[in-house]
C-alpha cells in the first residue's frame, strides 16, 4: 500500500463546529454479516419486459457482482459500517461510491448499500476534511490534505438525498447533515479562488486525463490555476440540497449561509463560464480564457438547475450534435471534435462512463427533457447489454463508437457501471421513479412491450408496477398496481397524463 496519511495526523488544524456534531467519528464497528446472492436473489426486485431476456440476465448478472464485493468494516482501518467495494484496487472511493449507493438502494432492504458512505464520514478530520480515497485494509488514506488531488468530487449530498426520494429515511438525513455541512464548509476555506469560484484536479474531479488544463500543469494532480465548471456546480448542488436537509430535520438556522453562496456561485457560472459563441459551459484558465474543452461535466448545470430558459435548447444541442456527443454510444465524456478525443475512450477521452450518463439523465429530468432521456438511456443500455451479450459481464467504461468495452477498461465492474442494468432500465428506459416525500410514483410509459417492476422498494414497503403491452405510443397505458400502503401513481405517455389513486 506504501505510505499512508492518518487521520488528524497534521499538527494544526482550524477547528470545525459542525464537526463535533458528526456522530460516525468513534463509531463502532458494524458486525452484521454480509448476505449472500444466492440466498437472497427472490428478494431483489424482478424487472418483467417481454421480449427482452437478455438486459434481465445482464440485471441479475449484475447484482450477483456487486454481492460479491460487499465487505465488513476492518475497525483498525476506521471503518464502521459494512459496505461494497469499489472494485479498482482495495481502497474505498469517495466519487465511485457515491454513484455506486445509487443503484443499491434498490436493495437496501437486503443490504444498506448507502452505509457505504458511513466510511468516508468515519474519518473526517477536525477541520472538516474527508479524503476522497481510503485503504479499506489498514489505518491510513491515499492522499494529504493539502494535496490538491486529495477530495472530491463534493456528490455525496447528492447521492443521499436520492437515497432518501426512494426511502424517505429521515433519521439518515439528520446522521449525515452535519459531516457533509462541514465537509462543504472545508471546501469552501481551502479549494476557493479570491471570487469564491472552485477549483479541482484530475483524479479530484474523478475524470482523470481529460485535457482540463493548459500545456505545463499535470491533468491528473495540477489545478492549473484554472476555475473548474463541473466542481463550482457540484457546490452549487450541495448548497441547495444542504439547505433541504437543513429544512426537514430542523437544521434550518445552520445553513443560511449556504444560501449566499448559492446566488453568487450560480450568478458567477452563468456570467465567467458560459461562452455565448459556443453556447456551452467551460472551465475559466488565466486570462480569463475559456478552455474550449467540451467536457461531459458541464451538464451537471442541468441537475443543479441553474442553466437559464434562454440558454437550455442551444446548450443541449450538443447532445444531438453527431460530431459532438451524439456518437453511436451515447455520451461520450469528451466532445468527439476535440483533438484529444480516442474512438476507443482512452478513459475520459470519449469513453461512455455509467455515472456521466447517468447524471446526464438526471439532468434532463431535471429540466423536463424526458424524451431525450429515454432516447439516451434507451441507447446506453442496448449498448451495454449487447456487450455483455458478447462477453458475460460488465465493463468499468465503453467505447464511443461500437459495442465494445472501452480501451482500458476493467470488467466486472459493479463498481458504478451497476447503475445501467438497474437504475437506468428502472427510472429511464422504464421510466419508474419513486418520490417519497409525496408518497407518489411518477411513470414515464415509453416501451410498448409489457414492462415493470415486482418488488419495487418504496417508502418501507413493496409495491408490483406492471403495464401491459400497447399498439401504439398513443394509446393509454393499462396499468396494474399492488401495494400494501396507499399512494399515487402519475401516468404520463406521449404527451398525456393521468393520476391514479390507489388504496390499499
């Protein structure tokens, strides 16, 4: 493992309110034991859609790998909860897992996938600091914080407050608001420029040779002295959610500076980092020089909500673009009229990643762009399923350009790519969400085949959503639901709409 930095091992250290507060620090170790896939495979939910066997074996394929990676917590190393591994090289990662808990939700009532994180919030240091990658085997993590590679990306607000749409578990979200409050905070002291813009790094960023700086810094570890659009958002996103979090566990009086922020890190995106002549969001290099590097990380101004009316149809036009991000697999992370983008991916030079997409997704439902939505989602997974078709399994990441896995890429990786067989077919080429807070489903119908979900994991119960086949896009769904609790269901189809209520 070589050497390893230790928690709250640095002799000074700005003292964190919020901190004190984190109740994971000193926890003790969990000692549940891990289920097994075998024994526990008839309780996962059960995806139906006829005339498509090969994405449901490619759905169970990919749960039988992610059961294989859940691990227990080596207390020595400060873990305390069990948790899935991010399958790469032994050492727990903050950007991978909080992309990973997403499909595992879905799960959560045979294994609490979410408490991975619990680990990372375990070894927060005094000052608010949580390192981005952490050995899973001894006491120690990869990075010094004062290394501008050391954290990020700032996700992990988002990726609970999913957790909570599908399970409305209140109690995590008191547990987790203060670690991620001062976790923000730290952020806020020491990766600002002198306007309050953000900055990050390669492998911080989580895309790690993407040309995101200019020729002399390193891509991977350098900052470039540059103003990073993907990680000004991200903290735009974890104001606005911090703010929720802060409303509905009665932490309001805590985070009224996060709404400052929030105004003057939107008004600086929209104003620094959109190029008009372009109608995209760059990063911002010295002299006030857009990059002129089309990254997939743009788009999380879709999730974060912060792309003016007026902007939206010409910012998502590159999604179209068949010379952009419209390649055979969609999307690639870098534009393919870039210099630097490789057919086969070369990593984050092009290659389709399952937590970029699905962000994109998000993003798009985000500002009411369902159809394209599907349409990618519908294309990202008829990739992947034909090349787990050709090759057994899944893969880290995919080429742009064919069905084939990305160059280089790992396989069996669940690890993040789990998110396509699950959350993808679920929320987008099914179009089935759950909003707990309103004890709702919203379905968007977009298959003709008959389609659902049995055993579909909502608000402490299960609920059986089937819709049967169609002739037509037009033609009103025929829907049948089970639930042992009372909720509504909202319909919507080529344009239409219908509410449905039922009772138990």
């Amino acid at each position: 493992m070589g050497n390893l930095y230790k928690v709250n091992e640095s002799l000074f250290y700005a003292k964190n309110q919020y901190v004190e507060k984190n109740p994971f620090l000193h926890m003790p170790p969990e000692e549940k034991p891990l289920p097994v896939y075998g024994e526990i495979k008839d309780k996962l939910p059960k995806p139906i859609w006829e005339g498509h066997a090969d994405a449901i074996a490619c759905y169970y394929k990919t749960w039988e790998i992610a059961f294989r990676n859940l691990r227990t917590p080596n207390g020595e190393a400060g873990f305390v909860s069990n948790f899935i591994d991010t399958a790469f090289n032994g050492y727990l990662f903050m950007w991978d897992s909080s992309f990973i808990v997403m499909f595992g939700r879905y799960a959560s009532h045979i294994f609490n996938f979410q408490k991975t994180l619990d680990n990372f919030y375990s070894h927060q240091h005094r000052d608010g600091f949580i390192c981005r990658e952490i050995c899973e085997t001894q006491n120690g993590e990869q990075f010094h914080r004062d290394d501008p590679a050391s954290t990020g990306p700032n996700i992990m607000p988002w990726s609970e407050w999913e957790y909570y749409q599908i399970t409305g578990d209140k109690e995590r979200l008191d547990k987790i608001f203060y670690p991620l409050l001062a976790y923000h905070k730290w952020l806020q002291l020491n990766h600002t420029w002198r306007d309050g813009s953000y900055w990050s790094t390669g492998l911080a960023c989580g895309m790690d040779n993407q040309p995101r700086v200019q020729n002399g810094y390193s891509h991977l570890t350098s900052h470039g002295h540059a103003i990073w659009v993907d990680t000004c958002i991200h903290m735009v996103m974890s104001g606005k959610i911090l703010i929720d979090i802060g409303k509905i566990t009665g932490h309001e009086e805590d985070t009224q500076w996060l709404s400052e922020e929030v105004l003057r890190l939107t008004k600086l995106i929209n104003e620094k980092l959109w190029c008009e002549e372009d109608s995209f969001y760059y990063d911002l290099w010295k002299g006030d020089i857009h990059s002129k590097v089309k990254s997939i990380g743009a788009y999380w101004a879709l999730l974060a909500d912060i792309v003016p009316k007026d902007r939206l149809e010409s910012f998502l036009a590159h999604l179209e673009n068949p010379a952009e991000f419209k390649r055979p697999h969609r999307v690639p992370t870098l534009s393919a009229d870039h210099p630097n983008y490789c057919k086969d991916g070369a990593y984050w030079l092009g290659s389709v990643w399952a937590p970029t997409n699905y962000m994109v997704l998000k993003g798009l439902e985000k500002v009411g762009k369902q159809k394209l939505a599907f349409e990618i989602a519908e294309n990202h997974l008829s990739n992947v399923v034909e090349v787990f078709n050709k090759t057994g399994t899944v893969w880290e990441n995919y080429s742009p350009e064919e069905a084939a896995p990305g160059n280089p890429a790992k396989s069996d990786f669940v690890g993040w790519t789990g998110l396509v067989p699950i959350s993808v077919l679920f929320e987008y080429v099914f179009g089935i969400r759950a909003d707990s807070q309103n004890n709702v489903m919203i379905w968007n119908v977009n298959l003709l085949e008959k389609h659902g979900v049995q055993q579909y994991p909502f608000n402490g119960t299960f609920v059986d959503l089937i819709c049967e086949k169609r002739s037509e896009k037009d033609q009103e769904p025929e829907i049948t639901v089970h639930s042992s609790i009372p909720l509504k269901v909202i319909v919507r189809w080529n344009g239409k709409e219908k509410t449905i209520d039922f009772s138990e």
